[in-house]
C-alpha cells in the first residue's frame, strides 16, 4: 500500500494536481521554459511535457525497483523451501535404503550451489559405486563424481563438518585408483578434514569412527608400504592400535546427549554402526584380547543388517569368530 500510494503522488505531482511547489509557465516568447517552484533552493527550468514524461517513467523506474525487490525476497524465501524440501525427501530416502532413488532425486540438482544438498549427492554417489552390482569403470566414474560434489560443498561452506567428513572420504577412495604414493600423501590432507569435522561437530559418532579407521589403518600398515612412506616422506603418516581402539569407543559412547531432570547429559548410543562393532572387535584381536574381541565380534554379527555392507559385516564377524574358536 505505501508502494501504490508513493506511486500515486508522483503521477498527480506530474499533472498539477496535488498541493506542493506551484508549475509557473514563462511569458510568451520565452519558448518552453517553465518553473516548478523551488525544489531545495533550485529553480527547476524546462519544457513541461518533457518534465511529466521524465517525472512518469521515473515513477515507473522506481515501481519496478520496488518489484524487483519483492520479487527477488519471494525467490529467495522460495528456493530455501524448496531445497529443505529436497532435503527432507533425501533424508528419508537414505533412511530407507533407497539408494538408486535417492541418487536420481539428488542427480537432478547437480547444479545446486547449496552445500547441504552437495554433500548429500556426495554420499548418494558414494552408496552407488558401493553396491555390487555397479561395474568397475562405473564404480571408478562415480569415485571421482562424489569427490567433486564434495569438494564442491566444502566450497560453498567450510563450517560444514558433512562437507569436510564426505571430501576426506571422498579422497580416501580416489587414492585407490591413483598408486601408493598419491595414497600416502592424500592421508594427511584426510585426517585433516576429519580432524576439522570432529572439531565442528564433536558428537558426530561417524566423524569420530572414521578417524578410528585412519588409525587403524596406519597401525597396520604392511612394512614395505612403511618402507615406501619411509622413503617418499620425511615423517610418514602412524599410529597405534590403541589410538584406533579410543576413537572406535568414543564413537560407541558419545553420540547422543539429551536433556534429563534438568541436567544436559551425554549417553551411550550403542550400535550405531555396524562396522564400528567390527573394528573394535578386530583391534581387540590385534592386542591379543580375545575376550573383549568376542564380545565385540558377536555384536557386529548379531546386528540387523540393513544395508549390503551390513551383511558384509556380518559375514566377516562370523568367520572371525569361527576362525580363533578353532584354535582354542
């Protein structure tokens, strides 16, 4: 309304029909001069017709600049309902094990500029060169895509602890395509990110399982690989078993706190993650802790598996089970 009514003044001050500074025409033969009062202590001086048409499209100037802002706050206000509402539908489809839907929906958006989707269509891309049934060059070509969606993400915000957790994947699984050496170099630029998203988000249990896994890793690195590091780097990347085993349990027990009686307190979320389970049963075994590996072991069977890694998982604890009870 304050927009019609501004417009409106403008339009009747052009044909001399509000009250305000009076138009005043020359005498004859001073050919198309005229005043408009004093506007600020200055005579303005011209042809009238002139002057209404410049003080019109003025006006139409100053309407469409109000448009376009009002238009512009719609778009905006518009596009961020329409990302949380891809983002919503993503989430449930990632919830529900709908990995080709999930990658076709995000797919649609690869343009996206917004790093929350960016990240997610990282992981899609991730979960589909993961299946079984995807070929090796497709599995290569969809390495290297969620690498870039990833980087992509980190980009547009580097306060995303996701966007940082999904590149050190990503570039963790580029390295298997690039040699040793790339590998090695690539590890330190890894648990930087993992480092980083820990850091943005230290209750983010997948962040903190994963920096296990780097651990784990290093810890049983074969020796002509440290040799290579050795040779390639001055201080090559290491680590313990028992750094592994720390952050698999702080994995285990620090990702979720809730509000009881008043008191802000962190608990144990157990079996988050299946290969978490299997991990801490694995490095039990590399410490010689047979019992405490059993126990673990078993969980990593014993989980329902939702997914194809989930039975992979389950397989691997099974034949570990049996493989040490046969020695006893």
């Amino acid at each position: 309304m304050l927009l019609v009514a501004q417009l409106w003044r403008l339009l009747l001050l052009g044909r001399g029909m509000v009250q305000g500074p009076r138009l005043l025409m020359a005498a004859p033969g001073s050919r198309y001069r005229c005043v408009l009062g004093r506007l600020g202590g200055f005579e303005v001086i011209g042809n009238p017709g002139t002057f209404r048409r410049g003080l019109f499209f003025s006006a139409l100037s100053y309407l469409g600049f109000e448009t376009y802002q009002i238009i512009s706050q719609a778009a905006v206000v518009h596009a961020t309902a329409k990302v949380e509402e891809i983002l919503e539908q993503a989430d449930y489809l990632y919830e529900s094990g709908e990995t080709q839907k999930l990658y076709h929906l995000l797919t649609l958006y690869k343009e996206s500029e917004d790093a929350e989707l960016l990240w997610r269509l990282a992981r899609a891309s991730r979960d589909i060169a993961q299946l079984s049934q995807t070929s090796e060059e497709e599995k290569k070509r969809l390495v290297y895509e969620a690498l870039e969606f990833a980087k992509r993400a980190l980009e547009k915000n580097e306060s995303s602890f996701a966007a940082h957790k999904w590149y050190a994947i990503c570039i963790s699984d580029v390295g298997d395509y690039e040699g040793i050496k790339v590998k090695i170099a690539n590890a330190y630029v890894i648990k930087e990110h993992f480092e980083k998203a820990i850091e943005l988000n230290p209750k983010d249990a997948t962040s903190i399982h994963l920096m296990g896994v780097w651990c784990y890793t290093f810890a049983e690195m074969p020796w002509y690989q440290r040799r290579i590091a050795k040779v390639l780097f001055a201080t090559p990347p290491s680590s313990t078993y028992e750094e592994a085993l720390s952050y698999f349990h702080r994995a285990e027990q620090g990702n979720r706190c809730f509000l009881l009686y008043f008191i802000f307190s962190c608990t144990v979320d157990p079996n988050f993650y299946s290969k978490n389970l299997l991990l801490l049963g694995k490095t039990y075994l590399k410490l010689q802790n047979k019992k405490l590996a059993a126990f673990w072991l078993i969980k990593a069977k014993d989980y329902p598996a939702h997914t194809e890694e989930d039975k992979q998982i389950q397989n691997e604890a099974v034949q570990l089970l049996t493989s040490f009870s046969d020695k006893n």
